[in-house]
C-alpha cells in the first residue's frame, strides 16, 4: 500500500529510449466509473499507487526541434544541427561549401510553416556566398536547403553507334571524343563492318527566329577507319558533337551462311547450306540425291517464315539494325510441274530457313467442322464432296454447306464455286491428303423477351403516329 509509481518504474526496468518522461498517464478505477491521472515527472517519488491502476508510458513526438538539411551539389549532403543565428552560408559552409559543378544563380529553400504547410524562399546562390551582408538568410528549423548541380540542369550529353559493332547503343558525350573513340566504346568492329564506309548524321540546332527556318533536317559525315583504331594526327581534327549518331555499315558481298532444310521422301533429307543467291527448290531436290519411290509429290509443301520488320531505334542490335518478326505459312507448290521444267515460274527460289516438306504417298482424306463427326476416310478415285460428307455422317444443323472448302496436301486451298447467278454449283476435286472443312453458322444473340416487348411497342407507336398523320392529311 506504500508504493509510489517510482517503485513501479523500477521493477518494469526503468524507462526505454524512446518514452517521454515528462509526465505519465493514469487509468484509476473509482466508486462509480473510470478516471484519467497525469502525474508529472517530479511527482514519481511520492505519487502512492491503487488497486487497479494502468500506467501508459508514451514515446516522445518523432520530429526534430533543431534540424535543418542541405542536399545537392555540396560537398556534405545531409542533416545538420541548427544552431543560435545560423544562416544559409553558414549552413552551406557546414557543409563543406559548393562543388564546382554547382549552379549558382539561384537555389531553394522548402521552409516549413507554422502550420505545417510548406512555402518556398529562393536565393542567389553566388550572392549569399560573396556578400552574406545583403544577400544572406536566416535559417528556420526544418528548413530543407537545395542546390543544383549544373548537370541537372541540361539535356544529357549523349552519342550513339550502331549497325557492324560489337556492342551498339548510347554512351556519354565527353568533350573531345573522336569516332575511333567512341568505337572503342562499342567494342570494335564485327568481322562484316566496312569500315571504309562510317556515317555520321548530326542534328540541326536549328534557328531562334521562326521566319528563318529552314529545310535542312540533318547533317552528314562520311569517313573511313583502320580496323585497328591506331591514333593519328587527323583523329582530332573532327571530334563528335552531342547527340551525333554513328552508323558502321556492312560489307555490301558480305555473307552469313544460309540454310534450308528438306524433310521427308529423298534420299538425303537435311539441312542444306546455299550456294547461289539464285538456288531453287529444284536445285535442292537434286542435291538431296532425288525422290524415293514411295515420294508423293502432290503432297509436297514448302513452309516459309514471312518476316515483319521493324527499324531498332535503340542502336542495340548489333550487325542488324532491323528487328524481325516471323509467322511460319505454307505455300502451295506443284512439285511434279517443278521436276519437269526446272527454272519455270513454279520452281521458287529459296530463302534462308525455308523448309520443303515432301511426304510418303496419302491414302486416305479427312473431314471436319460442322459433320456429325470428324473422321478419316480412304481415299476413292473420283468420288465427289458429298461422298465423303456422307461418310462423316453428314451436315450439322449449323453447317454453313455453301461455304465448304478444301485444304489439299501441298497447302492450296480450294472452295464451291456459283455459275450462272448460283444455279449451278462446282465442287472441288478431292485428292489423297486432303482435308474437307465444313463452317459452322455463326451464333446469335437471341433477344430477350423484354427487348421483343420493347421493339414491339416501339413499332405499334410508330405505326399509330404514321395513321394519324395520314388521317390529318386526308382531312
């Protein structure tokens, strides 16, 4: 019954570093309800406890009542202690005064206000720090101090190479830089680079007054380089301005090897490399030593990647500036007609990547899409369409009959066709490997009974107000 709140403190092991000890809070219990007690810090000793008593010890407010900050191009960023008449060039002298680089036409104070809005004080940096008599600031606690460097306050300095390099792209402008620099940079030449033939385009400043502008949109250079990038006494006679573009082309008879691959019934099926930019499919037929005799020409396919191209911007791909997107299509090609008469216009000429599939003989034809079942049938010679529909166990509901077509093993594509305002109809002639695809009818949104409510009065009110304009009118 004789212990203070002192005792309490002690046996709880005293204070943490953060608890604000200038007073403490009390929860008590009285006869009828609870009550707050606030016991100052001289009161400890000999504040007596009660049953029932909770103390709550708070932490002490997270701010600073002495700070203030410095950042930016100062040798000593960070926080500093604001002491009895501090002043902005005492604080940027704490901070171990300016860099070079700093900008000194004018800086920013962030001051924070009495209620805690903040305003802005802007000041001549080179004023405060030569005459402080006229020009200097009192500093404020919290006050937040900024000088810019003078980098901040451009455009970065860049250059960029691309095309026959090693490794292309952006780099830093550094005054007195030279193109055998800056292809150091990127690495040296790739083995295809001529570097008889380095271009240069360099952009238009342009002029200040708009009636004098003119047509010209960029500068070109046009040099050549040693290979091994040797100093010579003309390298500095031109030196690469801010945002010069440097593009290393290519050897115009450089070649990388280009392969095609050929698949399935010849006697040396593989990948082979091309010799002549003018090879065709017949060539590779012969080189792969000929069809086998279970070859089934009809059936032959050439599959080909069609590229989209794209310019790289970015100057990081290397020998390619172009960046190519691909989509793997079969061509329909006539291999007999090509074996026959090498060099015609159906023996197409290669490209890299090409691949000429030729498969054994096809017996049998397939049927899908909107059939009672998708299914393979044998082959019959001369049979129709509707043979082997009826094979699949015909047309579904949906079946859009009209628009049936058919792929055909080499990858040509052929449909039914209308004569004379549709009263005749042909149908494609079905060969082994085909496939006969029947469309589906597109599905509808039915509507629903309160949009057919909705349309229906919309028609009946239209209807009523056409009768009685043609009733007024007949009057």
């Amino acid at each position: 019954g004789d212990e203070t709140l002192a005792d309490l403190i002690h046996y709880a092991g005293w204070f943490t570093d953060r608890a604000y000890t200038r007073q403490l809070r009390i929860h008590r219990n009285t006869p009828t309800e609870r009550s707050v007690v606030t016991v100052h810090q001289e009161e400890f000793d000999r504040f007596t406890l009660r049953n029932g008593d909770v103390i709550f010890v708070d932490e002490i407010l997270d701010r600073f009542e002495n700070r203030v900050r410095i950042s930016g191009a100062v040798w000593r960023s960070g926080e500093f202690e604001l002491t009895e008449g501090m002043t902005l060039r005492d604080l940027i002298l704490e901070a171990d005064g300016l860099r070079p680089d700093a900008f000194r036409h004018r800086g920013i104070i962030n001051r924070l206000k009495d209620d805690f809005s903040f305003e802005q004080v802007s000041f001549d940096v080179a004023r405060v720090m030569e005459e402080p008599d006229r020009y200097d600031i009192p500093l404020k606690r919290e006050d937040q101090v900024r000088i810019q460097s003078i980098f901040d306050m451009r455009e970065e300095l860049t250059v960029r190479i691309g095309g026959a390099v090693q490794s292309g792209g952006s780099f830093d402008w550094r005054e007195n830089m030279t193109l055998k620099d800056l292809i150091l940079k990127a690495d040296g030449f790739l083995e295809s680079a001529s570097e008889a033939r380095i271009e240069i385009s360099r952009r238009i400043i342009g002029n200040i007054v708009p009636e004098e502008r003119g047509t010209q949109t960029a500068e070109t250079f046009l040099f050549d380089v040693s290979r091994d990038l040797g100093l010579a006494e003309e390298d500095q006679q031109f030196r690469l301005e801010p945002f010069d573009q440097v593009f290393v082309r290519r050897k115009p008879d450089y070649q990388v090897q280009r392969n095609v691959s050929i698949q399935g019934e010849v006697m040396y099926p593989g990948s082979y490399t091309l010799v002549d930019r003018g090879e065709r499919i017949s060539d590779l037929v012969a080189r792969s030593g000929g069809l086998t005799r279970e070859a089934y020409p009809p059936g032959a396919t050439l599959i080909r990647s069609s590229e989209r191209v794209d310019v790289d911007l970015d100057f990081t791909a290397g020998d390619e500036s172009l960046e190519s997107r691909t989509n793997d299509g079969r061509i329909g090609i006539d291999l007999a007609a090509i074996m026959a008469n090498p060099g015609s216009h159906d023996d197409l000429y290669l490209r890299e990547g090409d691949i000429l599939r030729i498969p054994q003989e096809m017996q049998t034809v397939r049927i899908s899409g909107a059939v009672m079942q998708d299914v393979e049938v044998r082959y019959r010679e001369g049979k129709r369409l509707r043979y082997y529909i009826d094979h699949a166990g015909g047309y579904t509901e949906d079946a859009r009959r009209r628009r049936a077509y058919v792929i055909y093993a080499n990858g040509d594509v052929d449909r039914r066709h209308n004569y004379v305002f549709g009263l005749f109809r042909s149908t494609p002639d079905i060969e082994p490997g085909a496939e006969i695809i029947i469309p589906e009818k597109p599905e509808r949104d039915r509507m629903s009974t309160g949009e057919v409510i909705a349309i229906s009065s919309a028609v009946v009110s239209m209807a009523s107000t056409v009768a009685i304009m043609i009733d007024r009118l007949s009057r």
